[in-house]
C-alpha cells in the first residue's frame, strides 16, 4: 500500500507545478513516516535495555541515522565530559568493528565526532580490536589522556582488560588515563568494575542508556568485589548533563581490609610477644606509619609474615621473586612495609611510596681487640721513636770517645773506655750514672746536651707508660671501607646489598661482591661479628639498636665503620599500578612534614633497649673498668726485657769463661 501511495503521488507532482510538487514530496514523506510507525505498533517497545533495530543494508555509512533519545543524552553528556577536560589532553575513540552493523552504535559513533569537533578538539579515532588493544601506540602517555571506548558486547575489550599481564607488564594499558565507556550493548558496569585493569584506575565514567533512563556508574577500588557505585541517572532531555565530571575518589575506604607484608625488624618493626611466642602487637616507625595511615583513611590492616629467610626478598633461579618484594610485585599483599629501600632495581617490580625516611647502609665490624700485655713497655713510644732513641744511643757512645781522645784536658780514665762511654749514655737516659766530672769545655757541653736530650725521653716515656699501664689499650680500629677490605673478615648480609655493590662505581665497594654471604641470619650473624669472624652490612639505625641492646656501654664488642654508602630513601611499596599510592601518598607527606617520624623513631629506640639492657650493670662494669689494680698481665713486658737481659749477661758470661780453643791456650801462655 505504502508503495502504490508513493507511486501515485509521485507521478502527480511530475505533472504538477513545481510548488506543487514540492509540497506532493513532502506529504510523501510524512506519510511514509507515519506508516512506518503504525507498522511498528505506534511505540517503543519497554524493556530491560532500548531495543536496537537492525539496520537496512546500505545504510551503514550514512551521517544522519535516526538516534534514540536517551541514547542522544548519553552522547551529549559524554561530550561534555570531554568538553571540560583541559586543553593539553589527547582524545582517543575505540569503536568495536562488529558494532557497525547496530543502528545505535554507528549512530553515537557519529555524532560524537560531531560533538567533538564542534568544540574545535582533535580526535583519534581507532577500531577496537585485539591488534589495536595491544599495540604500544594505543596507550600513549602524556600529561593528559581520555578514551572513549563505545561498546556493545565488548568480549575483545573485557579479553584485554581482565590480562595482568598484558596490561601491567607490557604497559599495553594507561592506568594515569581517564575513560568514558559508552554501555551500548549487553556488557554492563558489573562486569566491567571486575576487569583487573578497570579496578585499579582511578577515572572511569560508565555511561548506559538503559530504557527511558541514562545511568552514570563508576567502579568501586575498595573494597575489592563491591559494585559499582551510581552517580548520576536521568530520563528527562531538559537534564544539564555538563555538570557531569570525572568522580574524585573518596577518601574514606569503608573499612576495607587491607593485606600488609612485614617482619621483625627493630627500629622500623618492634614484635611484642606473650609468653607463647605470639605477636600480641607491632610497634616501630613503619607500623606506626601504617596504624596512622589506617586510622585517617579508614581501613583494617591483616598482616602477612616474612619470614627470616627470605625478609625483603630476592629473584629465584628460576626469576619468580620472594620475600616482601614479591608478595607485593604477585599482589598477595596490598602493601608492603619494613625499612624498605628506595632503589632502581626494585622499581621494576612494585611502586614505591613517597619517602619518610632516609638511612645509609653501614658495615658493623668487631670492636678492637685489646693489644696483648706484653707489649706495655714499648707502647709509649712508636717505632719510630725507639728507632731514634736507639741511633742516638749508637752514636752517643762513639762521640764520647772521640771527644775525649781529641780533648787537651786530661779527663777521667773511666771516659777513655768506648764501653763505658755507651754504659754512661745508657745510664743517663734512666737518670742514673757515675758520678764523673768532665775536664774539658767540649766535653762538658756535649754531656750537658745528653742529659737534657736523655731527661726529655725518661720523662716522656715515664709519663706514657703509666697511662698505658692504667687503661686498656686497644688495636687500629676499622675506619675505612679499604682497612675493611684488607681485613681478612667474612662479610655477611642480605643479598639486596649484592646489587648496590655490583652498581657502584667505587672499586672497593665492587670487590665486596663476591665476599658477601647472603644466606645468612641476622640475629646470628651478630655473634659471629661480636666474635671476629664476620662483618655485617645493614642499615645504620638497625645496627645502632641491636648493638646496643646487646651489647651495653662498658662492654661493647661491636663497632660500626664511620664509612658507610650512599644514602637511601625509605618508604612503603605498593603493586604497580594500585591506586592506592595516590591516595596514601600525601599523608606520608603531612606525617613527615609534621616530625612525627622522627618522635616514633625516639620512642620506639627507647622502648627496645629498655627490654634489653640493665642499666645498673652497665654502670657497675664502668665502674670496675676505673678502678682496676695493674696485675702481672699489665707488667708482664717489664719481665719479658728483664728475662731478656738474663739471657744476654749470661750468654757473656758463658763466652767469657769457656775454653776459647787451642789459639786461645796459646795466646794465654804467651802472655804468662
């Protein structure tokens, strides 16, 4: 009928005047339209989701397809949302390449590019596919970012987005982006809050027409599984969509129960245990941090233990990561704390915190040892100085000599013996000598030189020798990362310090490479320090608070080399791209800018060596160590030269009194 009706009225206005025929082709049109509609049955059909009518081939392409209402409104408020988004970003459309066949898809997708370019914006306009989906190009970065992706089914989009490992390890996903997902078809917000991708960006608007209505959902990041949250819903076209943005997130997480990767590791992790051996609480600088952290943004912290084998983790051969690092970089945990270093190799496998501490990595190496009691009686000089006393005496003798066979006095015949002439040197340099005037003026003045010179030296050693003698005198401490290098000490520690020693440019610090024991425990590694054997790298405040918990003011054996490495930040690791760096970060800031980590730091050091050390008995060992009495140990060298002296003299006497052989007998008649 519809066609016999056009047929008729066509052929008229052929043969009618031309206004005529102007006016036959517009009732032909309104005809049309209204048949149209009585086929349809006069209404839109009602449903759950507004009905999307195939469209006729060849229609495909066209610019002008009729476009549902609430459909239009989605449009428009997406628009909008793009229209206040600022000048520097970049716009990108994904469109999926099965959708053009749907009426409403290929419709939006056109008069969204109209609605762009209105507003003067460029628009990249890309089909969504896998092969786009994985390609580095889709996911540039800049300052600024927006996607519009105009889904129907979605199964390629929710493939991509659901795949970790595409999208975090290849970087095949910008998480910094803000995205518009036009809900089209029959995906639905539910699934799309799920996808691993979708839950950890932070701007997400969904936009679904959905019967008379439109709808404005964003995904829930905690707590995990939630639904997604409503913003905005409308159905009347007068509605001001431009007051849509992007949803600031909430600061408040609801009590989310977040997962936490810790150990014992004092002053940054205090454990404080019953009598059982369990951890009733948790105290340090990093726990208070996280306790505060919780308190403000309003969530439950579940530990998770490492254990002290693996603590701040390390790569297997096999290139799966343990201890804290990998529970973080597997997401086991949400977040990761315990006096962890900031550093470039780690990087690569978590995302780090704003920092709240700062820490060198320093050696500890043992005490000096005391230096063995024998040598007391020639500690008040160096070598050095006994080397001179020794030339000085070698030639005090000879020069006596010479001056009296050359003097024009006739001096005593005591000073004409070159043995003498060295005993009466000796004997001035212990102030005590034979009673000897010299004659002559020379001779006098050189004798007066020798007793000055002799007084100065028994004076000087005198004096030292007792200081020596009252306090117990140690060996050259380690100061240097090269004295520690020569030492001979094993080195241990954990095998993160591995890596900083292979990146140094300090050949020293490089030849520690393959000396470091990294399988090693740190509480037992102490003892093996304290006993000689070892020496330990860790950070300086950890090494401060367990040497001296351990080992107290009086009787330390532990000493920790004033060379230490580069200074390291320290600050708390999430997984990579969680959105919760963003929302925690600046707390740490405020806590930080506040002196409040400095005050926990105090307070935990305090509490830790209470526990540890008894006060009266490091006063009690100062005080013995003040009022010891010198023993035979103290004097021991005094015997050993005394000793010494006895083997010579009776050496000399042996040689004086034996038989000297057959020329000696000889000699001997002759002189009878």
């Amino acid at each position: 009928m519809f066609v016999i009706l056009s047929s008729f009225l066509s052929v008229l206005g052929e043969r009618a005047p031309q206004g005529v025929g102007i006016g036959m082709g517009v009732l032909v049109s309104v005809l049309a339209l209204t048949l149209w509609c009585l086929q349809r049955g006069g209404s839109v059909p009602q449903g759950p989701r507004v009905s999307l009518p195939v469209l006729r081939p060849g229609l495909e392409g066209h610019t002008h397809l009729p476009l549902d209402k609430m459909v239009q409104q989605t449009i428009r408020a997406a628009a909008n949302v793009l229209a206040s988004q600022p000048p520097a970003c970049h716009f990108t459309l994904l469109r999926e390449h099965t959708n053009d066949s749907v009426p409403q898809v290929a419709a939006a997708i056109q008069s969204l590019k109209r609605e762009v370019w209105a507003f003067q914006r460029p628009l990249q306009i890309l089909t969504l596919g896998l092969a786009t989906l994985r390609e580095e190009a889709t996911w540039r970065r800049s300052v600024c970012d927006v996607y519009v992706l105009v889904l129907g089914d979605g199964r390629e989009f929710v493939r991509h987005a659901d795949d970790p490992v595409a999208s975090t390890s290849k970087g095949l996903w910008n998480f910094k982006g803000r995205y518009i997902l036009l809900l089209l078809g029959s995906l639905g917000p539910k699934r799309l809050s799920g996808l691993s991708t979708v839950t950890k960006t932070a701007k997400v608007l969904m936009l679904q027409p959905l019967g008379n209505r439109v709808f404005v959902w964003t995904q829930r990041l905690f707590p995990r599984g939630s639904p997604p949250r409503l913003l905005h819903s409308w159905r009347d076209e007068n509605r001001r969509p431009e007051r849509l943005r992007f949803f600031n997130r909430e600061n408040d997480l609801r009590n989310s129960v977040l997962r936490v990767s810790t150990f014992d590791h004092p002053p940054s992790v205090v454990y404080v245990q019953d009598d059982a051996g369990r951890v009733v609480r948790r105290l340090g600088v990093d726990m208070q941090l996280i306790e505060t952290l919780a308190r403000v943004r309003n969530f439950t912290l579940e530990f998770s233990e490492v254990s002290h084998e693996e603590l701040w983790g390390y790569e297997l051969p096999n290139g799966t990561w343990v201890g804290l690092v990998g529970q973080v970089h597997h997401e086991m945990v949400d977040l990761g704390t315990c006096n962890l270093f900031l550093e470039t190799h780690r990087a690569k496998l978590v995302d780090y915190s704003s920092p709240y501490n700062f820490e060198r990595g320093c050696f500890l190496t043992p005490s000096p040892t005391p230096i063995s009691s024998w040598r007391s009686s020639t500690m008040p000089f160096t070598w050095s100085t006994w080397v001179a006393t020794g030339v000085s005496l070698a030639l005090g003798g000879v020069l006596l000599r010479l001056l009296v066979a050359f003097s024009s006095r006739l001096e005593p015949r005591e000073f004409r013996s070159l043995s003498y002439g060295y005993l009466y040197v000796l004997g001035s340099l212990s102030s005590r000598s034979l009673n000897l005037t010299p004659h002559g003026p020379s001779l006098r003045m050189y004798v007066g030189v020798v007793w000055l010179a002799t007084l100065i030296l028994s004076t000087a050693y005198s004096a030292n020798l007792v200081a020596f003698l009252s306090v117990t005198q140690l060996a050259a401490p380690i100061n240097t990362l090269q004295q520690l290098a020569k030492s001979g000490l094993r080195l241990g520690g954990h095998a993160f310090w591995k890596t900083q020693f292979r990146a140094s440019i300090d050949p020293v610090v490089r030849s520690f490479v393959d000396r470091l024991e990294d399988h090693v425990d740190l509480d037992s590694l102490f003892d093996d320090v304290a006993a000689g054997r070892y020496a330990l790298i860790e950070n300086r405040q950890y090494l401060e608070t367990i040497a001296g918990a351990r080992y107290p003011r009086g009787r330390n054996s532990l000493r920790i080399v004033p060379q230490c490495l580069l200074t390291y930040s320290i600050g708390v690791a999430f997984p990579q791209n969680s959105p919760l760096a963003d929302l925690l970060n600046p707390l740490i800031v405020r806590v930080v800018e506040a002196g409040l980590v400095l005050r926990w730091r105090r307070e935990v050091v305090d509490y830790y060596r209470s526990q540890s050390v008894d006060s009266r008995s490091v006063l009690d060992a100062a005080v013995s160590s003040r009022t010891t009495a010198l023993a035979l140990t103290h004097l021991q060298g005094v015997f050993y030269v005394l000793a010494i002296g006895y083997l010579l003299a009776l050496m000399a006497f042996l040689a004086e009194h034996l038989p000297s052989g057959p020329s000696g007998s000889r000699t001997s008649s002759r002189v009878h």
